[in-house]
C-alpha cells in the first residue's frame, strides 16, 4: 500500500480538532487515517506551532531527500577536459580506469547533457549517405572477390595479420591518403603516396610492404576502386593475399570506414589538399587515433594491442 503524506487540509482539520480537545483515535477514523502521522502533528502542536509552520517543515525536510547532484573535484573536471580533447569519450575515460572519477559513464554523460561540460567538444559521429546514393567512381572488372577469403583462412576473424583498406580523398579529387586497419587490434596505418592514380598507389604500397618482415600481414581487403588495380602485382611481389569487397557494401569493410571518419575528424577533412602535406603528418593524424583506449579493446589502446602480438625478433625489425 503506498502512503501518502497529510494534505494541507488535513492539516488544517486536524488543528482544529485537537483545539477543540477531539481525542486522537476518533480524529483518526473522521480522517481515515492512522494515528502516528496525527500524533506528530499533535506533539508539534503542542509545542506551540501551527499547521502551517508544520507543513513548512515538511516541504524543508523533503528539500534534502532524494539523491543529491554529483560535483565532480576540480582536478577531476580539468581531467575529464583534457581528455576530451584528446578524442576521449566520457565511456573510455570511465572505462579505462586511469584515473578515479566520482561518477558512472551515463551520469558523465547527463554531465554534457547538462551543460556542465562542453557537448560541443564530444566526438560525434559523420553523416550518412543518403538512401540510394550511388557510386560514381571508376570500378575495377577482375579482382579476387571476398568470398574465397573465408575459404583461404577460416580463421580471419580471430587471426591477426588481416588488413583493411582504403583511401581518403582530398580537395578536388587531386590528392589521397592511404589507409590501413588491422582487423584484431584496430591499427591504423595511413601512407602517403605522390598522387592518386594507380601507379601512385602501387608505388607507396611498394615501398611501405618493403620496408616491414615478409608474411608479417597475411591478406588486404580493399574496395572496388581503380586506385587498387595493379593489386596483382602487389600480391606476387609481396606474397600477400588482395580481396576486394563487393560493390556498394562497405559492411564488408566497417572498421576501415569507421577509421576513415575518425581520421577525417582528426586531422584530415575532405576539403584538404593532402599535396600539401607530408608523412610525418598523416603518421601524427594515425598516432593519435592509435594511443586513444577503445571499449572493444577492453579500453586499451589500439598500439598496445598491436604489439600485444608482437615478439622480439619482429619488434627489432620494426622499430
């Protein structure tokens, strides 16, 4: 049975029967009420206050119940900021553990919500495409479908070593970053090529597979563009295995579209010119996406996963 509280208007009557010396039980059953509550009031009264100054009290008390509004320390706060601005979401700053916040992640969130924090600095997420958009890129005709990827290795999806790619476009169609996914770790890899044709690609590709242990990555899964169709010569060159994604699913290949936001987020919009950029840069953009924990990571990092399965002999090779 759920209680209620006395009305202003019990309050009043019940004032009023205890002045005419009314005794409690009979006040009780008029009001239908139990005695406790009708005693409190009574014993108030008797102190010499009125009905009104008792529900005066009543609405202070019911002031202070309830659960009581989280104010995060000021160290806390300047944490909670400068991770944000690092690309951090309040689940990771929770979830990593790294330092102790006073909240949970939904009440850190309701803290943006509120205003307390800047909603504004939050990671969005990108627009969608709209429904039937299609593809007016240049597609390639002979490619090796992913399909006998899942017959070749059985395994890929708990092998490390499978790759995912792509590449970001810059201002005019006149210039592209390469990027690259490890699928278990979630490693970004973005290359730098001299233009965006074919042979450009091919050219980076070259020089990056070039410079790291042979069979250290097992297989490439690219989309359907013409910037990927000297893939055969890579694959032979290289002994790695190059699938491609059939047309209009980019499911196929969600962690190297999901990168692709977060890089364009981070550092390398679509109206850039990345002719005027260099290596170094692209690697920077890559880094830092790379050192921020991920909660399908267990909130580690994506590099500290990546060389979770390193040993030494390929570490040195590496570095």
């Amino acid at each position: 049975m759920t209680y209620t509280h006395l009305t202003t208007d019990e309050l009043v009557m019940i004032e009023s029967y205890y002045h005419q010396h009314i005794p409690v039980s009979t006040i009780a059953s008029r009001l239908k009420r139990s005695r406790t509550p009708i005693y409190n009031v009574i014993n108030f009264l008797k102190e010499g206050h009125t009905a009104i100054e008792y529900y005066q009290q009543y609405k202070k008390n019911k002031q202070r119940c309830g659960r009581r509004k989280c104010v995060l320390p000021a160290d806390q706060q300047v944490y909670i900021k400068e991770k944000v601005s690092q690309g951090w979401t309040p689940d990771v700053i929770i979830g990593r553990k790294e330092k102790p916040i006073d909240c949970s992640m939904r009440t850190l969130y309701r803290r943006f919500k509120e205003k307390v924090f800047d909603e504004k600095t939050l990671p969005m997420k990108g627009k969608r495409k709209p429904n039937g958009h299609q593809e007016r890129r240049g597609k390639q005709a002979f490619k090796r479908n992913i399909v006998e990827r899942e017959v070749d290795y059985p395994a890929f999806t708990e092998e490390f070593g499978h790759l995912e790619g792509d590449t970001i476009v810059g201002v005019h169609h006149k210039s592209a970053v390469i990027t690259l996914v490890e699928r278990l770790s979630k490693l970004i890899i973005t290359l730098k090529p001299d233009g965006r044709k074919a042979s450009d690609i091919e050219q980076r590709m070259n020089q990056w597979l070039e410079s790291i242990p042979r069979h250290f990555f097992k297989s490439m899964t690219f989309d359907c563009g013409k910037e990927f169709s000297n893939w055969k010569a890579l694959s032979n060159q290289h002994d790695i295995d190059i699938y491609f994604a059939d047309p209009g699913t980019p499911s196929q290949r969600a962690l190297n579209e999901n990168s692709n936001g977060l890089l364009r987020r981070d550092g390398l919009p679509k109206g850039m010119d990345f002719n005027q950029v260099d290596q170094s840069f692209v690697s920077s953009i890559a880094h830092k996406r790379n050192t921020i924990p991920r909660k399908s990571l267990h909130y580690r990092t994506p590099l500290e996963v990546f060389l979770s399965y390193l040993d030494e002999a390929v570490l040195s090779s590496l570095i």
